[in-house]
C-alpha cells in the first residue's frame, strides 16, 4: 500500500469529522470517505493521529465547544446540543473530565485550558523537514501585499524552549500544544503567533524562536504554568502577506514569502529594519488568506 494513499485517505476522515463536527458521526461515515474498511481506517487514523476517531471526535468538540463558552453569548444546554451532547449532564461530565473545570465556572470566567488542535495530517508528511523547505519544482513569486501597522505598548504571553531558530525545533523541545493553550486566552489582542525574539529579549539558556500571544500592557489575567509575560513597547511592523494557496502547498508558500523578505528594501519606503525593538513574527499557515509575517521597522531619520 503506496504511504501517500494512506496519508490521503486519513487526511479525508480529518476533512469529513471537521465538516461534520456539529452532527452524528459514525465510524462507518469515516471509512466511507476514507474509501477502506471500518476497522481498517480505525486502526489508520490512531496510527497517524494518536487518537482513535471517537477520542479524536470528543476532544475537538469540547475545545470548540469551549471556544464558544468563552465568549459568554451561549447557554450551556445550546452548546451541549451544538456539539451532539445527549444532556447537560453528560456535557459537563465530559467537559470537567477533559479541562478539570466545570463549564458554567469556566464560561464565567475564563482561563487558559488546553485546547485540542489538530495538525493535518498531510502538512506533516509534505516536503519541509526540521525547517528546511525543500521543493522539486520552484514556481515563480506570487504577488506579496505589504502593509506597516502600528503595535501599542502591550505584554506578551510566551513560553520558551531551549535552543530552537525555528518552529520545528521548538516543537522538539516544547511540544505542539503550546499554541492551543495560548489560543484560550480570551483577552489576546491578536491571534497566536511563533516569533524570533530580538537579542534583548532572549534569556540565557533560552531559545531565539517561542510562541506566544500579545494582550493589553494593563492585563492583570492568569499567566499559564510554564509560561511567563514580558513588556513590549509600542513599535511599527512591516507585514508581508502572500496570495491564498492550497494547504498542502504551504512549504512554497512559505519560501515564495522569505525569498520576497530577504531581497525588500524598506528604505525605498521610508523605514528600515528595527529587530531589536520587536519580535518578528509569523501566523499559522492558513491557504484561505496566504502565508503571513511581519518584522520591526522604524523610520528612516532623513
């Protein structure tokens, strides 16, 4: 059986549970879109994600549901329902087992829980190993939107690793939960975001490249375990953004941007680089808005 058959084949269960996550899914729906049988994409989907499909299931539908609460716009017993839960009962039950609190007190008041957050199973068997992009076939440049914004004075909320230059790495020596935990954080500012810190900021023994989300410089809100909470001043971010792209082609979407990156000159502009006045930053590869990151600049003194 050709491996790229499999990993398709997982990545389609992947596809129909995230398309379906509001209705009954049944194993035989899953081996259905996976095109073998019950018991054969069973046991395909626990060797691929970790987690059998019902596991899989249960705990995606308790992070979004826990999203949702977060919010404090819906009654319990609505989420329950949304997220095919018989009873209350049986959703807090399974909420308070999955977060170690129940949801009332968390839609009350919120705090950092670990989410579920699946990677796509495809993205982790395409071409990029340990931060190397590697591609057989490089497409020329795609149109890259440039924009500079303006950053407040804020806090950031990060959780270093050891050594690490890059997001492979860091999930080597961290982990790949870190972004679910900081994607709970209600009073984020932005989303989460893998950053390389400025030399400033980097501690002794500590790692160049962290995750972390920014929040208001007044927050006052629980700082997770492991985690810590830096100032960061007001500052300028040139932000680079490249055309949408189909998911599994994230690696060039990547490259096509740290090319356009390497060889801009913001002094044609007006600014030039500023990398010690903030971390430079990248989101989360998603196809439908293209691959994004910003870097510090200043104005030039003319």
């Amino acid at each position: 059986m050709e491996r790229w058959e499999v990993i398709n084949a997982v990545q389609r269960m992947q596809n129909y549970i995230h398309e379906n996550i509001n209705s009954l899914i049944t194993l035989r729906d899953l081996a259905k879109s996976a095109g073998y049988s019950q018991w054969h994409a069973a046991r395909l989907f626990k060797e691929f994600t970790g987690k059998s499909p019902f596991e899989y299931i249960r705990v995606l539908r308790l992070s979004k549901a826990a999203v949702q609460l977060r919010e404090g716009n819906s009654k319990i017993i609505d989420v329950a329902f949304d997220y095919v839960f018989d009873s209350h009962e049986g959703f807090t039950r399974a909420f308070y087992k999955q977060f170690g609190i129940c949801p009332k007190k968390y839609s009350d008041n919120p705090k950092p829980i670990q989410l579920f957050m699946p990677h796509r199973v495809r993205d982790h068997y395409l071409t990029i190993h340990k931060g190397e992009i590697e591609m057989s076939e490089k497409k020329s440049t795609n149109t890259v939107f440039v924009q500079v914004v303006e950053r407040p004075a804020r806090k950031l909320i990060l959780k270093r690793g050891v050594k690490a230059t890059h997001y492979f790495e860091y999930c080597d020596e961290v982990g790949c939960d870190v972004w679910a935990i900081l994607s709970s954080i209600k009073e984020a500012m932005y989303e989460p975001a893998g950053m390389w810190l400025p030399g400033n900021l980097i501690k002794p023994g500590t790692s160049e490249y962290v995750q972390g989300v920014e929040v208001s410089e007044h927050y006052s809100g629980e700082i997770p375990d492991g985690f810590e909470m830096i100032d960061l001043p007001a500052c300028k971010m040139m932000v680079f953004q490249g055309e949408p792209f189909d998911d599994e082609n994230f690696g060039e979407a990547i490259a096509d941007l740290w090319d356009v990156m390497e060889k801009y000159n913001p002094q044609t502009y007006g600014f030039e680089w500023a990398d010690e006045e903030a971390p430079r930053f990248q989101l989360e590869p998603q196809g439908y808005r293209g691959y994004i990151e910003a870097r510090p600049v200043k104005l030039l003194n003319l």
